[in-house]
C-alpha cells in the first residue's frame, strides 16, 4: 500500500534514515504497530498509522533494531541530539556491539511513537546513562543471531565469528552467513527484561573496552551533510496541507490581564482566519506566515497592567535579592568548625559575586507544528524531550496518551527546558481549537523575552588562610531567584498554561546550590537560599534548566574565591588548586586521581609557568594574563585554562587561546568530542563576556540581538586546544566506562576568564558579563 | 496580491503575493526552500541570508518585489549533484552543532571567497561578524573558510 506522502515528508523519511524496507517490514509484520511520526499525518490512507500510538514496547528487541534484507540495520532510540553528535555515538555503540560497519546502519530518534521511551535528552547523560540498555540489546541481537547461525550450521555459536554483520564458521570460514540471511526483514521476537528501560537487558554481556572498534574513532557525524547543503527537513519546515500559521501576543506589561480584544483591529487583514484567546492566551491565526505576523502586530488589545510593579529592574536585582525574605533555604552542610577556623586564621579573604539572568536564547525561535487529523494529535517539534511533551500535550488537552504523539526533529539549539516546550503546547491547543493542523513560531523578541532563564545569583565567601598560605576554612553563602522554576513539559506549569490561569496550588521550590567541593578544606560551612520576584506566574522572568542549570553560576563564584585565596597567599593558581587536591579525601582513587591528572595535563598543554596573579604588568595597550579553573560535573572533569588581553583604552576583553584538558572516562568519538568541548566553552565564553537579561520593572528589555548581545565572529578565539585525559586509576580496564560530556566544559569558564583577567589587570570583576563598559569602569576605578 | 517574478538557483519562478513580502516567506513556504530559516526577522543574525548576485542579503528584511538579480540560496550552492568547496569544508571540519544558523555562515562566507578567494584572519572575522551561532561554531566555521581560501590560493 503506498503512503501517498507529500515530497517533504518522503524527504524527512529519507534523512532520517528509514528505509522503505523498514515501512514495508513494519506493515508487514503487523505486530509492531509503528509508525514514522512524519510519515502519516492525516495523508496515510493506512489505518495502522492513523492512530492510536501506543508506546513501543522496549522489552521487545523488535523495537531497538531492524536488520534489512540488504544486511543492513536501522536502531531505534528514545533520545533526542541537540547537535552534540550523540546520535553518532550511539550508532558507535550499537555497531560494536552488534558487529556491524558503521556505515551500514541508520538511526532514528526521539519519536513517541516509533523509538522506545528513553526520555529524551538532559543533564548531558545521554552517553554516561543511556547508551547502556542500547549497548546491551544490540550485543543480545548479535547473540540471537549467532544462536540463529549455530542452528544453521549444526554448530555451538561458541564456534561461530561475526563480524561486519556476517557469521562464520570458524573452523571453517568458507561458511558464512549474513545477518540478512537469519533475519532480513524479519522480527526477532525477543523478549528483553528490565524494570525500566535503563534497566532494558537480554541474556548477553556487553564487550570489554579492547575489543571494540567503532568506539574510539571518529566517523563523521551523519546529520551533518543534510545540514549543510539544504536537503534536510527541520521541524521548523514541516508543512502540512491545510495548515494555517499562527503567532501569540503576549502581555506588554509581565503580569497584565487581558480586558478585551478588537478583533476588527485585525479582521481586514488578508488570510485572516481568527483570534484565539484563553485568559491572557491569544494567539492569532492567518493563511500564511506574514500575514500572521502581521495580525499579531496589529491586533488592538486593552491590557491593565498589574497594581504593582511584577519585579525590580534589573539594575535594581541584586540589591533586591539580599533583602528578600527567602522562600526556602537549604540544610547548611558544615565540615568542621568554620567559625572557629576563620576567627584564627592569619588571613581572612572575603567577597561577594553576582551573576545576572542569562537565557538560552535559541538561534531559531521556539516552533512547531500540530496536527489534530484523525482525531488524534501529531506535533512536530525539535523539543529535547519528545516523550515529556507528548505526556504534557495529553494531559493539557485531556486526550489519552494513545492519541497524542510527537516527532522529533532537527532543530535549533536546546541546552535545557527550552520555550520549544511552551511552543509545542501551543501549537496544539490552537489545533485542537481550530481542528487544522497549525504552525507556530514565536518571534525574536518573544524568545528572548520569554524563553526561560538560568536563575541569577548573589554569593557571599569568606575564606581563611594560616601563615603557611594554606586554607583552612571557607564559608560559602549562595541566593538565588529560582522560586517557582519551571519542569518540562509541565501541563500546569508551561506557559500557556499560566496564562490560561492552570496552575499548582503550590509553585516549585527552586534551587540554590552550593559547589561540589573536591578541594581538602577542613572547617566548611555552605548555606544557600531561594528568593521570588514579586510576580510569581506569567512572568518572563521565569528560571528553568540552562545548561548544566545552576553550575556555571556557582563555578564563578567559587572558582574565582579560590583564586582570589591563591594570589592572598602568593600562590600560582594552578599548584595552589593541586595542593588542595592532593590532600582531598574525597573518592580517593577516583575523582581526586582524575581531577590532578586534567589540571595537570591542562597546564601542560598551555605551558603554564608556575607564578602568583596577577603578572606583572606591562604598559602597552593591551595586558595579557592567563586564568585557570575547574570542575566536575557528575563524573566528568575539566580543567580550564583562558589566555586573555584586556584592552586598556577601551576595556575589550578577548580570549586569545583556551585549553580544555576534559576527562570523561571512555571517549565514544575524540573528534566530536572535541567539538562538544569547544562549543561548551564558547558557550561560556559568550555568557562571561556578552549576556544578560535586562529588564525595566514591567518587561524585559533585552529584547533582540543588538539589547542582548551574544559571542560573535571576532570574539573567537585564536586557538583552543582540547586535550582528552583519561585519568582513571586503572586507565586500560577493560570495564572503562564513558561519562557526560555536554557541560562540563562549559561550568568553569566564567571563572577561568574572571581570573585571567585579573592575571593579565590586577582587577577582579565579580560580575559577568564582562563587557567592554563594566571591565573599563573597573580598569578606571584602579587606576589600570 | 499580485505576480512577482524571481530567478531562483537558476530557474525563473512567478508567485502571487503580496509585493511588500518578505523575501523569506516566499522562498520557504511559496518556493519550498529549507536553506534560508527565520531566525530574527530584524536583519541582526544572518539566519535568513541568500546570495543575490553574489551579495549576501538578508532576506527576512527585503521585500520581494525589490528583488532583481540571480538570487542563489544553500540548495542552489551545489552544481552537478557536487557540493560547493565551501559545503564540502564544512563536512570536513564538522562545523554544525544544531546546525540551524549554518545558513547564514555558509552563505556569508560564500558572498565573502566570491569578492576575497584569500581574506586574511582579520577580515574574515569583520565579513562574518553579522552570522551569529548560539551553538558558538565560529572557530570550526573560520577553520573551514580557512580551508577553502588555502586551496584556492594554491591552485
Ligand atoms: S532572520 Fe534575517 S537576519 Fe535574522
Ligand atoms: S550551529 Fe546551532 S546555532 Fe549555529
């Protein structure tokens, strides 16, 4: 039966790798009722693909992997990649295990329908976690399929070699069987155990680290050339016929509530097809795309804005976090005896930090496509978490979980809850309203007012030296503005749903965190509270998870402190950070080994020379210092080191050179690795030196790319070296395993700028960004 | 609504729209285009960037009735089935992290080799300063321009 496919949805099957003997065996075999999300929509004269969609089955191993009749094989994962090149890895993965050429396989991703429910991505343990159960069912299917060979030979399987998705005998290597030939569209009908799909496991065990060969190379990540010759399909470009576009409006002032709308404000516009309003939810729905832009600048409504302001400006914000009553606190975690140790100590260092709101600010401003056909709800959408959002969907428009499902696709950058959750919820309930499938897309302003934020900080820290120069206590107070942080895909908590009036009784609690210590400080006291704003729904100023969510912030703070202690003690930096390692007790023959191997090697590879900050200055124009830090992040490592020249006339600063030594135990692919790492970095390097929300006491101000500034072209660094270390204890064990990747790189380079600048000045800036104004001001103040 | 006539990669299309559109709409949803992508709408980031006789244009902020010239967008860039140097640069540097503004970098730089075949480090910061990348790939995008302007220069 043919599909009858519009060309953009044939193409969005083609690049993403379904084959059409996988539609033909997935027809054929019935059982597995699965469809490609983009293959069907309202157009699949296909009762199977009409709906429902229940969820694939991940105890079966019919749902991971399809061998073809051409000896080739598609996988079948339930996670998203956000453009890390994860999805090459776990093609890696899968391949090794299974013993087949990377190159002979395909993988889909992220459909609800289609892959097993993996979640999704998020907190950069797509590797360290998720590519477990899909190691292990694909070393079950190359069990299966030698079992399979054993009974066509008359041989045990123990007898048996596969390799390159071929059986042989090995006694006798002219006999040989194909994968194809065993099972070549056909199911496997076997079934996996596992509480949940982590757990997801057949009878087989995955390879030791040696005898894996995919794993450890570098293939070219597979979606890249569609990405760079225009073939392929981005959720942003899926069209449907019928379809009709839509764009919100949101309140002008944060907190305003709706009066009226008059609808002949926008009625005479070309395409009009209609208002839609729920609350303080209006969106407006055209023919075509500009007109809809167009409606929703035009479309007259009277708004009353609140009675009091919804939040202090943001020049206003930090004074406003210490005096606010906090909203929670966290158990303070005491080592030791820190009043006293501070009252004895020779040298007392104290300061405090602040970072601003910083937003994810995508590239592409959040979209997606919603198509209610059938009865059922199909949504288009590049969100992270396909599953999350298909689960929200179906509680939001109270429709059963069968009847919704989401197809994942490419899409603009995603570290985190991203408004792409907002927008999918929103395009489905104007589709459910208007019974057509609608597009939307927010506008630049919109995103980078509304998008959700990573919570701003103020920090307080008092350490104290002996006369060696050694620490010996350190207090570390943290506040945060996270009251009411926003899930995923929450169905009362995103943002259509506030506007609706949808919420909880009792909004989420937030977080302030205190740094994971691997440093030996005997006398520890870290406390940290949570404050609001005023206004605690329909606010732009809502915090949600940005990469690594509260890492980046806390790493300034904390790794900046530790340098101010160093150049206190007239230290070098880096042996200062080593000496505080080499006495940590901490998970003594793991990340204590590993955290001295990746500074060490970091300063290797700078060629760092042992001194106390700041260098001596010199007189010229530009003054050149150098800044190290690091972290972990669950159990990755890094370690950071930025060179950088501060323009003395101007206040320009500019990274010349980074270097990242990074340690996250089984390196899947260096050289996508290596690109993960220096965007990570980058990312850091545009949040240190560029990005801040601002706003007036009534709305966001920072509003497109010239009031919210980002990293550009001639702020690049001339070079950046990554160096991978692999630190474990017992670096060749065979049981090495691999570890996030997505973060860790980016936590501690705020610091690392903050500290080179004052290497290369003598002025510590407590406060990104570090922008050409602030850093001169500061120059100035110190007679720089 | 009236016939606008445009010369697309290559081919002459007519579309009946309204003239004061902006190019973009026209190229993504009359033409069916993926290369060109609204990313501002304000001419600020480069997402949207086409090449009209060899300028590059950003196409959220023209109208389509002021378009005259060949306009080459990201599918057009390939002749014969055979990526242009620049595209082939990308792969091989592994430039894309999403991937979504690498429009506007492609283009940018392929506006850039078309007037400089050989622009030194400086002035392929100042002709790509307006392509903005939230996935932060301009080390990889200047290592790819790198590529292309070297081999140029050799031949
Ligand atoms: S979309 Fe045209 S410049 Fe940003
Ligand atoms: S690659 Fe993602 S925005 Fe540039």
């Amino acid at each position: 039966m043919s599909l009858h496919l519009p060309p953009a949805i044939e193409d969005a099957i083609q690049t993403s790798g379904l084959s059409p003997s996988r539609r033909n065996f997935l027809k054929a075999s019935g059982a597995l009722v699965v469809s490609l999300g983009v293959a069907d929509g309202a157009f699949a004269a296909d009762a199977a693909v009409a709906g429902p969609y229940p969820d694939p089955d991940f105890r079966q191993l019919d749902t991971w992997i399809v061998i073809h009749p051409d000896n080739s094989a598609t996988f079948f994962v339930g996670k998203t990649d956000g453009g890390q090149g994860t999805g090459t890895a776990f093609r890696q993965m899968m391949c090794d295990e299974l013993d087949i050429a990377y190159d002979k396989t395909s993988l889909i991703m992220g459909r609800t329908d289609t892959t097993p429910d993996q979640g999704g991505s998020g907190g950069s343990d797509a590797v360290e976690r998720d590519g477990w159960p899909m190691r292990r069912v694909a070393a079950e299917a190359r069990r299966v399929l030698l079992e399979l060979a054993g009974k066509h030979f008359g041989v045990p399987a123990a007898q048996l070699d596969a390799r390159d998705a071929t059986i042989t005998v090995r006694s006798d290597p002219a006999k040989s069987v194909t994968y194809a030939e065993l099972v070549g569209g056909k199911r496997f009908n076997v079934t996996l155990t596992g509480k949940n799909v982590d757990t997801t496991t057949g009878l087989a065990e995955v390879k030791p680290v040696d005898k894996l060969r995919v794993v450890g190379q570098s293939p070219q990540r597979y979606d890249i050339p569609a990405k760079v010759d225009g073939s392929l399909t981005w959720a942003v470009d899926m069209k449907l016929p019928g379809m009709v576009h839509a764009r919100n409006v949101r309140p002008p002032v944060a907190g305003a509530v709706l009066k009226s709308i008059d609808e002949s404000s926008v009625a005479g516009i070309p395409g009009f097809v209609r208002v839609v309003r729920s609350g303080n939810y209006v969106a407006v729905i055209c023919e075509r795309e500009e007109q809809a832009i167009r409606a929703a600048r035009q479309l007259k409504i009277n708004w009353q804005p609140p009675a009091t302001a919804p939040f202090p400006a943001s020049d206003q914000l930090f004074d406003y976090m210490r005096r606010a009553t906090p909203t929670s606190h966290a158990e303070p975690e005491i080592v030791g005896d820190p009043a006293a140790a501070l009252a004895g100590a020779k040298l007392v260092v104290e300061a405090e930090y602040e970072v601003p709101f910083q937003g994810h600010t995508a590239i592409g401003p959040a979209h997606a496509l919603a198509d209610p056909s059938n009865g059922q709800m199909t949504i288009y959408s590049n969100d992270m978490k396909s599953y999350g959002l298909r689960n929200g969907v179906a509680q939001f428009l109270n429709m059963p979980r069968e009847q919704v499902r989401v197809a994942y696709m490419d899409g603009p950058q995603v570290y985190g809850r991203t408004a792409a959750d907002d927008a999918g919820f929103e395009a489905a309930f104007l589709a459910h309203e208007l019974k057509r499938p609608v597009r939307l897309q927010w506008m630049r302003n919109e995103e980078t007012a509304w998008d959700t934020k990573g919570p701003a900080y103020v920090f307080k820290l008092r350490g104290g030296l002996d006369a060696q120069g050694k620490v010996v206590a350190l207090d570390y107070d943290a506040c945060a503005v996270d009251y009411n942080h926003v899930g995923y895909n929450e169905p009362d908590t995103v943002l259509i749903a506030q506007l609706m009036g949808r919420r909880p009784k009792t909004p989420a609690k937030g977080a302030a965190e205190t740094p994971s210590v691997q440093y030996a400080i005997p006398n520890l006291r870290m406390t940290a509270r949570v404050v609001g704003l005023p206004l605690t729904w329909e606010t732009p100023l809502r915090t949600g998870n940005l990469r690594d969510p509260n890492g980046p912030q806390v790493t300034f703070a904390f790794e900046s402190f530790i340098d101010e202690l160093a150049a206190a003690a007239k230290a070098d930096p880096v042996q200062f950070r080593l000496d505080l390692l080499a006495d940590s007790q901490e998970d003594d023959a793991f990340r204590r080994a590993r955290s001295i191997a990746a500074v060490q090697a970091a300063a290797k590879a700078y060629g760092w020379e042992p001194r106390p900050s700041p260098a001596r200055r010199n007189t010229g124009q530009n003054l050149t210092g150098r800044g190290i830090a690091y972290t972990t992040r669950n159990r990755t490592i890094a370690a950071v080191i930025a060179e950088v020249e501060v323009n003395r006339q101007t206040g320009r600063v500019w990274a010349k050179r980074l270097v990242c030594a990074h340690d996250c135990g089984l390196v899947i692919n260096p050289e996508g690795l290596r690109r993960t790492v220096e965007c990570g970095m980058l990312h850091a390097l545009s949040r240190a030196l560029w990005e801040e929300v601002k706003f007036d006491n009534e709305k966001v101000t920072s509003v497109d790319w010239v009031s919210h500034p980002s990293l550009r072209h001639s702020d690049t660094p001339e070079t950046i070296d990554v160096v991978l270390v692999n630190g474990d204890p017992v670096p060749d064990r065979s049981d090495l395993a691999p570890y996030g990747a997505g973060e860790t790189s980016h936590k501690p380079l705020i610091a690392a700028i903050a500290n080179a600048i004052h290497d290369a000045t003598g002025v510590r800036l407590h406060r990104p960004p570090f922008r050409k104004e602030r850093v001169l001001a500061a120059l100035r103040a110190a007679n720089v | 609504m009236s016939i606008v006539k445009l010369h697309v990669n290559g081919t002459d299309r007519e579309v009946d729209t309204d003239p004061s559109t902006p190019l973009l709409y026209v190229l993504r949803n009359d033409l069916g285009l993926r290369g060109p992508r609204f990313g501002c709408g304000l001419g600020q980031c480069g997402a949207c960037t086409v090449i009209v006789d060899g300028a590059a244009i950003r196409s959220c902020t023209t109208q389509v009735s002021q378009v005259r010239g060949q306009i080459t967008t990201l599918e057009g860039l390939s002749k014969d089935g055979k990526l242009d140097p620049l595209q082939q640069a990308w792969i091989d540097e592994q430039v894309p992290q999403c991937g979504y503004c690498q429009n506007g970098q492609i283009m940018t730089a392929k506006a850039l080799l078309g007037r400089n075949p050989n622009p030194t480090d400086a002035q392929i910061r100042t002709a790509m300063e307006g392509a903005l990348c939230r996935c932060m790939t301009y080390y990889r995008v200047q290592a790819a321009i790198k590529r292309v302007a070297r081999r140029e220069t050799v031949k």
